[in-house]
C-alpha cells in the first residue's frame, strides 16, 4: 500500500482548500475534502462519477459558495462569489461541459469578459489588438491563426475545447483548472496539450487536472490526489502513481477482467445488419459497405472527424440515405427516420449526451422509460409498478449515482449521465446496438461495468457497433475493427493484424502493411 | 447576412407594388409618410429586438407605449413643461425595465410571464391616470405650452404648426437611434456580452460576465425606448385613448425583430436587420390600403406575408447550411 497523503515539501504552497462541504437537495456532494498544490505543480484529482471532483473544482473557482471549508491562495484567505472574482485573482475553470458562446468568433470568446478597449466607459473593442493577441493564443495550442475568425459553431468539438484552453491561457493565471480536458481531442490535440501544460508549468501555473483516463493521469501529473465519495481517499506522490493504485483507491477493490470476454464466442455469427454501397446527404462521396455479425463487437475506429458518427447517424434514420441500402437479417431496410431504425431494434447510444441522449430538465426516471413507454403502456396509461420495477433495476444494475429516480438528470454528474443514457436504450432489448464514444467521461469502475453489460448483450447474440478513439477500449473490446479514414473505409483488421500501429497507421491515412 | 438580403428583397418587392398600384403611393409626399410610421414602428422594434438578443422578450411593449403617451399628456395638462414631462416620461420608462429586468434577474422569473403581467398593469396605469388626452386639450389648458409642444412636434415627428408633415423626422430619429444601438452591439464590449447571454447564459456567466446587470440594463433601454414611442404617439396623434394606445405594438415589433433576422433563441440580430424589418410593416399596410381592400382583411395580409417571408426565409437558411 503506498503512503497515504504525502505533503508537499520543498515548494511554496499556491492553493491550500482545507474541509470543503457542499451539501446538494439529497446530495452530499463534499464531506470534508482538503487538497494543497504548490506552485508549478500539476495536480490530478481522481474519483468515481459523482465522487465530488467537478464540484471541488466549482467550488475553488466561485462558481458555487461552500458549506463549510477555507480556501487560501498564496497565503491569503479567498472566497469568490462570481466566476468573474476568481479569475481576476487568477483562477481559471475549463469545464467538462464546454462553455462557448458558438454564436461569437473564436477571438469574442477568447476575450469574452475581458474584452481589450479604448473610449473608457464606452468599451470600444480594439479589434486589431484583439486579433493579434487572439492568433498568438491560438497558435499557443496548436491552432492556426485563420481560425481567428471562424464562429464557434463551425468548429469540431476538439477544436473548440482547444479554444477553451487557449482563452485560460490568455487570463493571467495562478490556479488553471482543467475537468476532463481531452475528452474530445484527438491523439494528436492530447500531445499537443501535454506541452501546453508542461509550458505552463514552468512558468509557475499550478494545475488541477481531472481526467477518467489514467494512463493520461499518469503522463501529466506531479501527484495524484483520490476523491471518493466526498472524501479524500488518498494521495499518491509521483513515484507511486499506477493504474493499480489509482483504481483501488477510487474503488476500494481490485478490478479484474477489466475488458471481459466471457459472454462471446470471439467469432460472429451471421451479420445482422450490413450497409451496402451506403451514400448519405451531407456525407463523403465515396460509398461506405459493411458488416455488422450477430454476437461480436464491432469496433469502428478513426480520427475525431473521420465521419463515424455521421455514418452511424444514417443508418440510424437521422440523414437522409441517398444511394445503397441497408439489409437487416439479409433483408433491406428502409430507415426514413430514428423511429424506423428503432422499430427494426436498431438502436443508438449518441455521442452528445446532453445534446441527443437526455432530456436534461427531466427525472431520471423519465428519461429511463422514455424509449420503452411503449411497452409500459396499458389502456390505464402508464403501468406505474412495472415503470418503478425498470428504474430501480438498471439504476442499480448501472450503480447509477442518484438519490432517487425523480432527481432532474441535469443535476447527476457527467459520468452518470452517460449511465441514463445505457439504462435508457439497454432496457429495449436491441438486435442492433450503437455505441457512439461509449465511455467518454465514465469512471474506471463504471466502465467495468459498462464493458461487461455489453459484453453480456454481445454474449446474447446482438450486433455490438462500437465507435470509439479509446485506443485501449477498442483493442480490448472489439472482436473486429474498421478503421475510417476522411469519410471513408480505410480498412478492416482483426485477430492477428489488430494492433495499435495498424489502426494507426490507416487511420491517419497510410497504407496496410 | 442572408437573412439581410431577404428583407431588402422583400422590402424591394413591396416598395415596387406599392409604386406601381397608384402614382399618388409612389408620390414622394407618400413615401415621406410611409417613412415616418416606419420609424415609429422602428423605434419599438429596437426595443423587442435588444430583449430578444439577449434571449428575452418583452410583451409590456405596447402598454408601456399607451401609458407613457397618457402620462406625457397628463403631465402637461398638469402644468409640467412638455421639455421636463419629456424627461419624466422617460424616467417612466426606466422605472418599468428596471422592474421587468429585476424580477426576471433576480427573482429568476420568466420574462414572458413578468412581461405579460406588465402588460395588463401598465394598461390598466394608463386608464387610471387618464381617459382621453391630446395635444389640443394641453394647448387649451396651458396656451404658453404651444410654443415648446410645436418645437417638439417638429423636432420628433417632422410637422410644422399647421400639422403638415415637412420632413420625416421619426425615420431620421430611428436611423439615428439604431446607429448608436449598432454601436454598442457591434463595437462595443456590451454588445459581446448580449449576444453572448443570449446564446449562451452559462458560458458567460462563466467568463466572468455580470449577467444579470448586462440583462437587467436591456430591459431598461427596452422599455426607455417604449416610452419614446409613447412619446412620439401622442406627438403625432390627435387624441390619445387610454385603453387603446400602442394596444398589440409589442407583437409588431416583435415581427418586425424577426423579420431582421433577430432569432427568438436569443443571441442574434444586427442593427441594420431591426431597421429594414420594422420598415415591411408599414409598406405593407400602405400597400393594401392602396390595392384598395378593405381595411379589415389587413390583419390577415399581414400575417399570411410574414408566414411566407418566414417559410422562404427557413428554406434559404436551410440550404445555406447543406452547403456549408
Ligand atoms: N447542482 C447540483 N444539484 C444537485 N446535485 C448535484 C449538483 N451538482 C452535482 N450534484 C451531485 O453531486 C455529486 C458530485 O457531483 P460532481 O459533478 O462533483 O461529480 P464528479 O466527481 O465530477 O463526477 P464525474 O466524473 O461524473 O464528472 C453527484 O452525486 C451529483 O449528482
Ligand atoms: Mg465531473
């Protein structure tokens, strides 16, 4: 067991919280937590969804008041009320949502708050002094300038959380604070941001880090600090910073069988569903052709961008198929819409939670029964023992961390929602399941968890479609992978010839060796 | 931007039936009148187009425009000077933004219900303080106000004492008007913030933004801006009746907002766009009447033109981002 909590030593200390409280309607959401980061020091903070991280996080940089707690920077005893005092004193928050306005250019949000002016009171913006700052920014992250100018909403979710990073980047920073940070950026665009805080660094910024993704965790961080439950569940210092060790503070357990293989045979069957010579509005020009085998998991790798999920969303009804067809069981398939693809047990997990999976204002349980209402429907309406009967099973089966199942999913933290949004398709009894970036944002454990349930489905005999950039996902799940490349099909790999360089390599756009 | 040319285009189609109907529409002395309707329709068209920037919107419009019309009367009639009513009037307006704004900010209410309920009490303000009201009657009254009220009128409305339109000062004042709102939603630091909130409250707030004071000074130039237009009203009518003054302006110059590209999701619009959309309105009634039908079938002109407008305008944007 390495040593609970090593103190930091040698360097000044920056930010000092000691007991952070916040207590949520049902939620005790931090029960006591104290953390310390030095100057220059890159902080990870670890935990299980709804372990209290993001609030932690939202606590130190104003965003909400605590119950009880001190926080001290440099020294001096702080309390922000608004986001806007924490980063005049030099504490920057880049949320695990994003937080753009897409409507502005990327140079309105970077200077959003803090606009440069002239004309005093009237606030005049000094365009050309904006422009100049804002393309230094940029190409701080790796952005080129030319983006200056583009509205937010054009860019691919990796860019615009680059454009998050490179707006802390411009504030005068003490403490930046990043929650879950690459969990849209690319290999590439994660490289690329391991400098920008290695920069960061030595220029004396501190940085709390959050991340789900430990191997990450394990790149970036000076020290590791473990949150479960509210609490602090330990600390590890550089040296002692593994996988391991992580996973059994977080959980309290060992894992095993990270990535089952219990339920499949290894080998499809028959394909279930299969897209032949497939063109869709708003899609590459190059037809897409391929299969999807009863009882295996398909793995469809490839760069952010590659056109993925946009071939997933044609098959699931939402654009317009133009050429080729879908066969279902051998059969073709007509799918003019989401309901159709449903209809035929095609079923999609999307990729944008919060934009396509929940209805955020509403209970849990809501969004549980929503796609199944059909079946818990009777000529009374709604058949309240067997809506309650399903809540309470995949709440519990997914260890869903809400009070009750009439908590608004909106208030869950970012893991479990992803959660609802298993328990919500899973409860149907798909023959065909898309997964679209199954795990983004879930926690070590969940995931577990998540693998073995699809695992188990796969096991069933249902056609496991699994969009994912989790290199180490993809290798240990799938059964059989199809890398993209620019909108088209750049290969097939599987067996033997599945390996990290292979999908790599076509996935950036080389040849099959 | 092409939400731009379709109300020029529009706008251009209007104006072209209007001068080809009846050589006496495309008179230049009927163009000036057009012109200044327009520009009193513009000025509350600026108000709901700010609140619908930042995602709101306001229905006490049209009452605020009724009771600051009777109040300016009343407070003539009372013996205020039209210069100082002028400013008591607006000060009016100020009042009501700051209580929509503080309610909806910081009681968190939502802006159609505290705007809806504005709209029945300042109604009901304006038959309190006064039935009918006129410049006539405040001449009667107080004969050494002429000199100051005819001053005004020519100023605001463009008519000289004889009650003849000279030149259309009410479009002038709304060019003017929406050259300064242009100003600090395209130049300023102010106007980042609204489109800003408008679009997105949160990432706002988040970049440090007082959200709030932001919202709560739009619903206060809104409602100001209302209260102008109550002004030139009464200015530009021969009496004022409580219960009907401005009665359903506030569903104009929200047409007129969206017609310029102003989105109802909030944070879009441009100053130009609430110019040109406030100007179809009037073209359009004018046209009608001068098509010769009957006045009551105008209603349902209108809205069936905006119905298409809106149809062609969804099926360009559509397009547009196909192509993207
Ligand atoms: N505004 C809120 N109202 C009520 N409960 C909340 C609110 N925000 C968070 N919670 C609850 O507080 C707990 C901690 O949430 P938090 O977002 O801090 O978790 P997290 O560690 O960031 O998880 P994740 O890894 O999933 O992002 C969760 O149970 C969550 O449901
Ligand atoms: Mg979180």
């Amino acid at each position: 067991m390495p040593p609970l909590r090593p103190q930091v030593t040698g360097a000044s200390i920056r930010l000092q919280v000691t007991g952070a409280r916040k207590q949520f309607p049902g939620v005790l959401a931090l029960d006591g937590v104290s953390i310390t980061l030095a100057v220059g020091e890159v902080l990870a903070v670890v935990g299980e969804n709804g372990a209290g991280k993001s609030t932690l996080m939202k606590i130190v940089a104003g965003v909400y008041d605590s119950d009880a707690g001190e926080i001290q920077l440099d020294g001096q005893p702080v309390r922000f009320k608004t986001p806007g005092e924490a980063i005049r004193a030099g504490v920057s928050l880049i949320h695990q949502e994003l937080n753009l306005a897409e409507n502005l250019t990327v140079t309105d949000n970077l200077f959003l708050g803090r606009e440069l002016t002239t004309g005093g009171g009237l606030r005049i913006l000094n365009r050309r002094e904006m422009s100049a700052r804002a393309s230094e920014l940029l190409s701080r992250v790796g952005l080129p300038a030319s983006r200056a100018f583009a509205r937010v909403e054009t860019l691919p979710p990796g860019e615009k959380q680059l454009v998050e990073v490179a707006r802390a980047l411009g504030m005068d920073v003490r403490v930046l604070i990043m929650d879950e940070p690459t969990s849209s950026l690319t290999q590439k665009e994660t490289e690329r941001l391991y400098e920008v805080i290695d920069a960061l660094k030595s220029t004396g910024v501190s940085i709390l880090y959050i991340s789900h993704r430990l191997a990450e965790v394990k790149r970036v961080a000076d020290r590791v600090c473990v949150l479960r439950d509210g609490r602090n569940a330990g600390e590890l210092a550089k040296a002692d910073i593994t996988h391991d060790n992580m996973v059994r503070f977080m959980v309290g357990r060992d894992l095993k069988q990270f990535y089952p293989k219990v339920h499949r045979k290894g080998v499809g069957g028959a394909p279930v569903l299969s897209a032949r010579e497939l063109l869709f509005r708003g899609g590459p020009t190059t037809p897409a052709s391929f299969e999807v085998r009863s009882g295996e998991i398909l793995g469809m790798a490839g760069l952010v961008g590659a056109g993925r999920t946009e071939l997933s969303e044609a098959i699931f009804g939402v654009r317009h198929i133009t050429g080729g067809e879908i066969l279902l069981d051998g059969k073709p398939l007509r799918v003019r819409s989401p309901r159709d693809a449903i209809a035929a047990g095609i079923l999609l997990v999307p990729e944008d939670r919060r934009l396509h999976g929940l209805v955020l204002p509403e209970s849990v349980g809501f969004n549980l029964s929503l796609p199944s209402l059909d079946r818990l429907a009777s000529w009374f309406g709604v058949r309240v023992g067997a809506e309650r009967e399903l809540h309470r099973d995949w709440i519990a089966r997914l260890r869903v961390k809400t009070p009750s199942s009439a908590q608004p999913a909106a208030l869950l933290s970012g893991g479990n929602q992803q959660k609802v949004v298993y328990g919500k398709w899973l409860a149907r009894n798909p023959k065909v399941l898309i997964l679209d970036e199954p795990t983004r944002g879930v926690d070590v454990g969940a995931k577990a968890e998540i693998y073995a349930l699809i695992d188990e489905l796969a096991g069933r005999g249902v056609a496991v479609w699994m969009i994912t950039s989790d290199m180490e996902e993809l290798l240990g799940m799938a059964d059989r992978v199809v890398v993209m490349h620019e909108g088209h099909i750049a290969g097939e790999l599987s067996g033997e010839t599945l390996t990290e360089e292979a999908v790599m390599q076509l996935a950036t756009g080389g040849k099959r060796t | 931007m092409t939400r731009i040319l379709g109300v020029l285009g529009l706008l251009i189609v209007l104006y072209a039936l209007l001068i080809e109907s009846n050589p006496a529409a495309g008179s230049s002395r009927n163009l000036m009148y057009v012109a200044n309707i327009q520009g009193r329709y513009g000025v509350v068209t600026l108000a709901a187009a700010l609140v619908i920037i930042v995602g709101g919107i306001d229905l006490s419009i049209g009452s605020v425009v009724g009771c600051s019309a009777v109040m300016f009367g009343v407070l003539m009639e009372e013996g205020v000077h039209p210069f100082a009513a002028v400013g008591w009037t607006l000060l009016f307006g100020v009042q009501v933004g700051l209580v929509n704004g503080l309610l909806i900010t910081k009681l968190r209410l939502q802006p159609f219900l505290v705007t809806l309920c504005g709209m029945f009490i300042y109604r009901g303000e304006a038959r309190l303080i006064g039935g009918v009201v006129s410049p006539a009657q405040v001449i009667d009254e107080h004969p050494h106000f002429e000199h100051s009220l005819n001053t005004l009128t020519y100023l605001l409305i463009g008519k000289n004492e004889k009650g003849a339109l000279v030149f259309p000062a009410m479009f002038i004042l709304l060019l003017v008007l929406a050259v300064v709102i242009g100003f600090f939603l395209h130049r300023t630091a102010y106007g980042r913030y609204w489109y800003a909130i408008g679009h997105n409250e949160l990432a706002a707030k988040y970049a440090g933004v007082n959200v709030d004071r932001q919202r709560t000074i739009v619903y206060v130039i809104c409602s100001m801006l209302a209260s102008l237009g109550g002004i030139l009203l009464f200015l530009d009518s021969s009496t004022i009746q409580a219960d009907s003054a401005g009665a359903g302006l506030e569903l104009y110059a929200i047409l007129g907002a969206v017609l310029g590209g102003c989105s109802l999701r909030g944070g879009e619009g441009t100053a130009i766009g609430m110019v040109l959309g406030a100007m179809v309105l009037p073209v359009l009634e004018t046209l009608v009447s001068f098509r010769g039908l009957k006045n009551n079938v105008i209603p349902a002109v209108i809205g069936l033109t905006l119905l298409v407008g809106t149809i062609v305008d969804e099926l360009i944007r559509r397009r547009s981002r196909v192509h993207r």
